[in-house]
C-alpha cells in the first residue's frame, strides 16, 4: 500500500508568486498565467528555500517596507 505524499507545500506550478514576509512565517500566493489564484500557504523560514528550490521558473514579488529597507 503506497502512502499518500502531502503536496500542500510543494510548488504548483505556478507563473508567479507573491510572498509577504514575517519574522519566521512567509505567506505565498501561487497565481498562473491568466492571474487564478492557484495555491495559498504559509511556510517557516526553513521551508522557503526548499520550496522555491523545487518550483519552476516564475516572477517572484516581494513586498518592501520602510523598516525592512
């Protein structure tokens, strides 16, 4: 019996993603190319770099703030 992998964290193909930055969690939005919102999660610091590791190419948006400048 195979065991189901949890993909809720893994990149979905997305042509871009916006990140909202935190101390320690990161809010990422998945959108495709006709701007549907694919996938919405939230990752630990730890996970962002694995995650966008594993995704395709894609425009990445960050936001800026004055205190993070």
């Amino acid at each position: 019996m195979e065991i189901a992998k949890d993909t809720h964290n893994l990149p979905c193909g997305a042509t871009v993603y916006g990140i909202d930055i935190g101390k320690s969690i990161f809010h990422v939005m998945g959108v495709n190319d006709v701007g549907k919102v694919l996938q919405r999660i939230r990752l630990n610091r730890a996970d962002v770099i694995n995650f966008f590791a594993n995704a395709t190419s894609a425009l990445i948006g960050m936001e800026s703030c004055p205190r993070s400048q």
